[in-house]
C-alpha cells in the first residue's frame, strides 16, 4: 500500500508543478459563455461560475497548497528538533523551562491560534508559512524530547560526557542519526496537517487572497454552487484527500519500520 501512496504522491507533485507548462490554459481568463459547464473534452475538470478552466485553477491553487504545507511542515519540524533535543540533553532547568513553553502553546487549540493570528494580519503565501510554523511545531519538540531523553542515558552518551567530548559533536554525530526516524515520521505526518491546515483557513476565507488561489480557496468557491455544479468543490477536495492520504499512509509506514528496528535492538 506506501509504495502505491509513494507513487501517486509524486505523480501528483509533479504533475502540478510540471503539468502547466503544457496545460497553457490561463486560470484567471473569465469566460461568460463557458459558466459552469460540466467536465468534458474541453475542460478535463469544468468551469467555475466564472467560467475559468477548473483544471487550471487546481494545478495552479496546488502549487500554493503544497509549497506552504512542505515549506511550514519543514520549518516546523526544525524548530521542533532544535527545542527538543536541547530539553532532551541538557535536562534539568533547561528541560523545566522549555516544557512550560511547550504546555502553554499547548493549551491553545491549535486552529484557533491559526484563526487568530491571520485575523489580524493580511494573509499570504508567506504568512501562512510563518503562522503555521509557530502553531505547529509542539508536537516535533515534544517526540524528540522524549526520544532525547532514552539516548542521553545509554551508556556509549554518559562515556561521551564524561570524556568532555563537545556538546555538538555528541548532539550532531550521535543524537542527530539517532533522532532522524522520529524526525522524518513526524515531519511527513506534519505535511498533511499543514496542507489541512492551510485550506481549511482558506476555505473560512482568511488563506490566500484572490486572485491567488489554493486547494482551500477553490473549495470554498464551490460551496455556493454545490447543488448544481458538483465538480467545482468536488476536485480540489479530491486532491487535499488523496495528498493528505498519502501522506498518512508513508507516514504510518515509516513509523511501523521504526517500532519494528527498536524491538529487534532490544
């Protein structure tokens, strides 16, 4: 099933970014004569109320969706990392301080905080990597400081210490390799959640502005003409379920590989 998910996953990545060098068609060229026409030869995915290509609008509104869900989901997960494994190896007053931080982003529901930060600030592309970054990063930091915790106590870690080795040179060339499997599951799990994220406050209309547009966006633009024109929500839905879908599927992979080399080692 992953490598199935694996292949529709890039197929899809490629296909938006690559795709609209062929598919010329303009996603902004209003057409009064074509509003709301049924997919067809013409037009793979219809038209919107507009009567823009809805195939052009999705591959043009993926773009948006995929760079901010990667670039914030990546952003997120280094910050994360950082925090984490510096609660995780120093421990103590340290570890202290960055917990409280942690519970007390915590105790926002997470979309809310993302309601409330872009209602005071003009979204954009950028700006919803930056708000999704700083509302998704507890989970990262949380896994890795509970990873960095089982690692700072074997034995080999404790010699290190001991023998005054740098800091950096045991956190990058031994906490790093170590911490990479948790960092990949959590990262690829953050994707779809970024993605999620991202339409869902473009859906509320609080994303992207037109006449920029995303997975979200395009949604939302269908909601007033779901009774007589179904396609125009139904494909940018389409592609946030089978994106977000297989990210979950890689995602619970990953993490089953990784349960089943722990157990092996103990």
């Amino acid at each position: 099933m992953v490598k199935v998910a694996s292949y529709i996953l890039v197929t899809l990545i490629l296909l938006v970014f690559l795709l609209p060098f062929f598919y010329t068609t303009s996603p902004y060229i209003l057409d009064p004569t074509k509003i709301l026409q049924a997919p067809s030869l013409e037009h793979l995915f219809g038209t919107d109320r507009l009567g823009r290509d809805l195939l052009a609008r999705v591959l043009n509104g993926g773009q948006t969706s995929l760079i901010v869900g990667f670039l914030s989901a990546a952003i997120a997960s280094i910050i994360g990392l950082f925090i984490g494994i510096n609660a995780g190896f120093f421990k103590g007053n340290i570890d202290k301080s960055i917990t409280i931080i942690i519970d007390l982003f915590l105790t926002f529901p997470t979309f809310f905080l993302l309601l409330a930060l872009v209602s005071y600030i003009q979204a954009s592309s950028l700006v919803l990597v930056i708000v999704i970054s700083i509302t998704g990063w507890m989970g990262m930091a949380r896994l890795i400081r509970s990873e960095s915790f089982g690692i700072g106590n074997r034995p080999f870690i404790k010699i290190l210490k001991l023998a005054n080795v740098s800091k950096m040179k045991i956190i990058f060339k031994y906490f790093a390799p170590l911490l990479a499997p948790i960092f990949l599951i959590s990262f690829t799990f953050g994707v779809s959640g970024a993605i999620l994220a991202e339409s869902g406050l473009s859906f509320l209309g609080l994303g992207v502005n037109p006449p920029n547009m995303s997975w979200g966006s395009l949604l939302s633009d269908g909601k007033a003409v779901i009774d007589i024109a179904w396609w125009v929500s139904f494909f940018p839905g389409l592609m946030i379920f089978i994106v977000t879908f297989c990210l979950i599927q890689i995602s619970d992979f990953l993490q089953a590989k990784a349960n089943s080399k722990e157990i092996q080692q103990t």
